[in-house]
C-alpha cells in the first residue's frame, strides 16, 4: 500500500522585550491622530528595510561559521506594540527605525490587526501563530489603554507574574512559550531582573507541508562545505522536479523557491563559491522583488540538506545600532505604559528554530518515478552556505530569514 509523504518544515520564534524600572522623572508624550485603517500590505516594505538592517547588524557580530536565523515578523511586531506605549524621543526612534515616520500609531496598530486576522485564516496543511502577550509584575498596573490596545490590536494575552521571584517568573513565562510554540521553544528565559516591572513577548510559529513532496528513500549522507577547509556530512534530500528557478549571473547567485501547499514558499539564495560576502553587501528588499519576478519554472534536480538549527540572539546591542537608543535609557518614555512608573527597556532577546524535514515512509510510485534522477537535467545543490527567506505571499512578509552556514550545527 502506498503512503503519501509530504515535506515539512517547522519555523518559530519568540522575542522579549523586559521593562524595569527606571528612577529618573518623566514627561508625556504626544498623542497620535486617528486615521483610517492601513492596509498590513503597507506594512511589507517597512518591515523589509527593517529585516535587511537587522540581518547586516547581527551579521557583523556574529562568529564566522556560525548560523543566523530569525523573525524578522516576530521583533517589527514585538516592537510596534512597545511602541503603543511609547512618548516623545523614544516613539520617534523605534518608529524611524522600523520605518514607519510617515504612520502614526493607529495606522499601525491597524495594520497589525489585519495582519493578524489574515494569518487567521487555517489553510490546509500549514499552520501560521502570530501572538504576544505581556507578563505584568504582581502589584504593578500599567495603563488600561495600553492593555487594552496590546489585546485589540496585537491579540495579546495579559497575566500576572511574581517578578520578586525570578527564577519562578522565568519559569511561568517559560511555560507559556512553549505551550504556545508547541513545546519547540524552551527555557527562553533564563535571567529576569526582580526589577522588572514587565515583560512583553512575541512568538512565531510555523509549520507547513511541502508542495512537492522529498523521497526519503533518496536521501543520503554526502559533504556540505561549510568554507575552503572544513566540511561537514548532512542527509541531503533530493527531488527531481519543476521549480521556480532563477540564476542571476550578474549577482553571482542562484534562486531557488520551494512551496508550501499554502501562501508560502521558501526561497533559498545559493551564492557563487566565495560570493557570500558580496552578496550580503548588497543584498535587500529590492533584490527579494527583483528574483521573485524573475524566477521562471524549470525542470531541476534539488538537493537541499535535511537539517534543524536553533539561533538565539540578544538584541540590545543590535536595535541600538540601528537606532532604537533611548527606549533602554533612563530618560525613555513610557508614558503610554504607566504615568507613576517610569519604565525603559532592559532587555531584548530572541531565539528561532528552523527544521527542515520530509516525513512518511513511502511515496507513491508515481511521485517515486518523478523523483528519479536524470542526470541530464539542471542541477541545484545547496552543499555550501546559502541565505534562506521564509515568504508569505498574501501579506507580502517576510516571516524567517537568515545564513545557514552549517546546517550540523545546533
């Protein structure tokens, strides 16, 4: 009896934003007009510009070799609802640095209702959660607008957590997580400050089935070159089949898109051998547009490794790079939180696992017989480190992104 066997990929993430309190005096920040509801389309190209400076802040830190991966979804959405609370200097500078100055706070948070109540909708063999949620110190009460806006606008949850007892808080914040992420994020928290007034929390997750199917009978053990003298042994997949396919000789790359039976697709960008560099350097949301309009269905042989990554990530460092200075400063407002409190951001940390996967035991013969490999046909094998972007189509969102170096490597 055949069995249909489908790919997988699993996707999530979760990112903290800890507000302590701060002991300097405090003023309020100016009120935001009220316009019309924003298309979340509008949202794409502000939340791109935002992933790409992101990906090149982390990229400069982090040690050669090493994975990057992340939401950039998860951290815009973390940090426009930190911005519902937000006054003055601060709202300027998470709003110029996520590139919303020509918006104002309602068309924000509108966008980001619609955003949510189009990720709503199940389609068959994906699933798409987007939420948030804000663990409040025992005793502490922030403003019932803020609360009300991070439940309207952002679906977020509200609970209580006794901040006095760290490791316990940790604990219950841990708990909500991985039940909402299921059970794939664990021990998120590990340090709270019993300063803490607040925490706010983001999570990702996403799994979905391949559009065409992988053969797990023709995955096997081969080199993926993880640079010019180090190699490591990966379970390649292999499928022979029709792709959307580009190879942009001027920039160096091959293009890849993957679908998802759903409004995803994962698109995989192959530099060159010793390319990589070069093409972060320039890499943004215009080369995105400009290889997915150019991508045509070709007839290939894939190889792409089977493989599962964790990269965690603390942010403070990097959003102050980018811009967002004053929300970890004494002098930060937020007003918009509490107006007896004063408040600033402590800490900023984010972890995203990606799996990438096929499953079943048999695929059906005529999904075998597709599968065969034809030597005479195109090749894309992804046996070296390649930039990997997780799309979804009706929003126009970059839901994941980042480099996988070495795909061994946990």
């Amino acid at each position: 009896m055949a069995v249909k066997m489908r790919g997988m990929l699993c996707a999530l993430a979760a990112l903290l934003l800890a507000a302590a309190w701060a002991d300097h005096q405090h003023h309020h920040g100016s009120d935001h007009s009220h316009q019309g509801e924003l298309s979340c389309h509008k949202l794409s190209s502000p939340n791109a510009d935002f992933a790409f400076a992101l990906y090149k802040s982390l990229n400069a830190h982090t040690v050669a070799g090493k994975n990057i991966f992340f939401s950039p979804l998860g951290i815009s959405t973390a940090l426009s609802m930190l911005s519902t609370g937000a006054g003055g200097e601060t709202h300027s500078q998470l709003f110029s640095s996520l590139g919303y100055s020509t918006l104002n706070q309602t068309q924000v948070n509108e966008a980001y209702e619609h955003l949510f109540h189009m990720y709503g909708h199940s389609q068959e063999d994906q699933r798409l959660d987007v939420g948030n949620a804000v663990a409040v110190r025992s005793g502490f009460t922030p403003l019932e607008k803020f609360l009300n806006d991070v439940r309207h606008y952002y679906s977020g949850e509200v609970f209580n957590v006794d901040l006095t007892k760290p490791a316990e808080a940790a604990a219950e914040i841990n708990r909500f997580i991985a039940n909402k992420t299921q059970d794939k994020i664990k021990d998120m928290v590990k340090d709270l400050d019993p300063d803490m007034a607040m925490v706010l929390i983001n999570y990702v997750y996403f799994k979905a089935q391949w559009k065409s199917l992988f053969n797990r009978d023709l995955t096997h053990k081969t080199d993926f070159h993880v640079d010019k003298t180090t190699k490591v042994q990966v379970d390649m997949m292999m499928r022979t089949g029709y792709y959307d396919t580009y190879w942009d000789v001027g920039n160096h790359t091959t293009v890849i898109m993957l679908p998802y039976n759903s409004s995803t697709s994962m698109m995989i960008v192959l530099p060159d051998e010793d390319k990589m560099e070069e093409v972060e350097g320039h890499i943004n949301k215009d080369y995105i547009r400009h290889w997915r309009n150019s991508v045509s269905m070709k007839y290939v042989d894939v190889l792409l490794p089977k493989f599962s990554i964790s990269a965690d990530a603390s942010l403070e460092n990097t959003l102050q790079e980018i811009g967002i200075t004053n929300a970890f400063e004494n002098k930060a407002d937020f007003s918009g939180m509490s107006e007896e409190v004063k408040l600033k951001v402590s800490k900023a940390s984010h972890k995203a696992v990606l799996s990438v996967t096929e499953m079943g035991t048999e695929a059906a013969a005529t999904t075998i017989i597709e599968a065969v490999w034809f030597m005479s046909t195109p090749s894309v094998r992804i046996d070296r480190p390649f930039l990997v972007f997780i799309l979804e189509t009706s929003t126009k969102s970059i839901l994941f992104m980042g480099k996988i170096n070495n795909p061994t490597a946990m």
